[in-house]
C-alpha cells in the first residue's frame, strides 16, 4: 500500500507470488526509484498472506503486514536570497539633469542567476517635468555581487517648489525573493525665492474686456495676480458680481477658490459671456477677490472689470 510514499517511488508487488517450504526462508526484492527531489521520510506498507492451495496445511503465517521506511538522501536547494531596496534623496539642481541612485540589495552573495523588474511611480512628482520614468527595467545579479544601483534621471528647475516624491517599484523576481520591494525617492527643493519686498504679499485683479459676439458663448480672461512669489500656498476666493451686466443674461455667473503654490504668482480666471444680437451699449460686471489666506488683497484692485463690448449694429442704421 503507498501510505506517504506515492506509487510512483517503489515497484509494485501486487498479484505477485512467492512460494516456499516451512522452514526455509525466502526474500522478495522490491526496487526503490531514484529521485533528485529533497523531501521528508516516506513510508509504504507490504501485506502477506498464505495460499492455501499452495502452502501446508499447518502452516501459520506470523506478521502479514510489515512498514517499509524510505529515507531521503537528496540536499535541499539553497535558500532564496532577500533583497531589498532603499529610499534616495537628491536636490533638484537649477537646471540639465542629475542621477538619483537608488542601491537594490542582498542579504549575501547571488548565485548569478537572480533578476528582478522595477519601475518608477509618480507621487507629488511628475514623471513628465521632475523626473525621467524607468519601466520595467531588468536589474540582473551577476554571482557574487550583493548590491545593484538604479539610476533615475532628475530634472533640474528653478521654481520654488515643495520637496517632491515618487516611488521605484521591485518585482517579477526570479530566484530571489523580495523582502522590501519600494524605494522612495524624494527630490528636494534647492531654489530660494527673490527677496522679499517691503509689506505682506498682496493680491491684484486687472481689469478686462470681450466682444460678446452674436450666439454662443465668448471666453473673458482675468489675470489675478500676486505682488511677489511667496513660499507658503496662498489662497483667495473670486466671484462676478452684476453692474450693467446681468448673470441671467449676459454672462455665466462664476464661483472659485484659487490656489497658488510657492513660487506662483499669476492665475488665469475665465468667464463665459454669453452673445447675442441685440444692439445695445457695452456693459460691465466685476470679478471681485475674498477670503484670502496666507496674502491680503490689495485694497486698490480687489475688483476687475469686465466689460462686454456691443458688436450688434443699430436697428435704425441704414
């Protein structure tokens, strides 16, 4: 019976007979098949009985059943190596390109033949202006070696920014197993803004026009504008307001929260004028600023103009 052993490691006895005469003794031969596989003892069992037609009558039969023992005598495979991988951290530079060096590791020597993928991903910075992506990049060990650099390319500016991120992603491993598969790689920010001037960081809006046109909808652009760069995250709530102008009629009423990040200073506001062809003089509505955080809203531009200039003729010109 194959008990722990499968069939497929001893030859099968069954249906075979042995015959002797009391009190000889015989042996039965059973052939165990070599494997390669390291694994645990493994065992199966030989039943006996008597043939009756064939054995004397007084015959008794002792222990039917005996346990056949198979020990292994094969080494186990080495055990995988761990590898891991570490975080980076490179100022940005002003501008050309830089090397952050990210070192994927072993736990000891490869054998030579552990390979792994890794590739980039985006957090706060982007893939298209801070840095150059890696995509499912081969790293290979060559034996003996315990370490591997990956090169990622950083852009260099001159913005005043906030430190950015992105992760370098370990994976596909072959022969090796992965302990710690993410490496985080931090960009740092090396620009200063220009000196301060004098007083707080004011916000400006200008003043603006469009000619309504005669169906449709007419983009009006607003500039809002901050006096210096800052290095903090300023915000300001705009909003249109009615004069001549009404919001039913004239123009699509807008309601925005604007956010500039360190560095920043100018944000685009877009309004929709609404056109049509009735004659009438130009008129005018505001976009005013509110709310701000981190600046104060300079008290001689807090409202733009928006003037929608006539393009219909006079219905009594000839």
């Amino acid at each position: 019976a194959p008990g722990s052993a499968g069939t497929g490691h001893a030859s099968s006895l069954i249906g075979e007979e042995n015959t002797h005469v009391s009190p000889a003794t015989a042996t039965q031969t059973l052939e165990i098949l070599e494997e390669l596989l390291a694994e645990a003892v493994e065992t199966f069992t030989v039943t006996m009985r008597l043939d009756t037609a064939l054995s004397d009558p007084s015959c008794e039969l002792g222990n039917s059943t005996m346990t056949v023992t198979i020990s292994d005598n094969d080494t186990p495979p080495p055990a995988l190596r761990s590898l891991s991988i570490g975080n980076a951290t490179r100022a940005e530079g002003n501008s050309g390109i830089s090397q952050m060096a990210f070192t994927i590791g072993l736990d000891g020597a490869a054998t030579g033949n552990e390979t792994v993928r890794v590739s980039t991903q985006s957090g706060t910075a982007s893939s298209i202006s801070d840095y150059a992506a890696v995509t499912d990049q081969l790293v290979a060990f060559t034996a003996g070696q315990t370490t591997q650099i990956l090169n990622v390319t950083i852009n260099g500016d001159a913005a005043v920014e906030l430190d950015e991120t992105f992760s370098v992603i370990v994976g596909s491993p072959v022969n090796v197993s992965i302990a710690d598969g993410t490496g985080q790689g931090i960009i740092t920010n090396d620009d200063s803004p220009p000196p301060p001037s004098s007083g707080p960081v004011l916000i400006s809006v200008n003043d603006t026009s469009a000619i309504e046109g005669n169906s449709g909808k007419t983009p009006m652009v607003f500039t809002v504008t901050l006096n210096r760069a800052s290095t903090e995250t300023i915000k300001v709530k705009v909003e249109t307001n009615d004069s001549q102008a009404a919001r039913s009629s004239d123009y699509v009423f807008l309601e925005q929260r604007l956010t500039f990040a360190p560095g920043e200073t100018e944000k685009l506001v877009t309004v929709q004028i609404r056109g049509d062809k009735k004659h009438e003089r130009d008129e005018r509505f505001t976009l005013v600023l509110d709310s701000p955080k981190n600046a104060k809203i300079d008290k001689d531009h807090r409202k733009g103009k928006g003037i929608i200039l006539n393009d219909d003729p006079d219905d009594d010109d000839d």
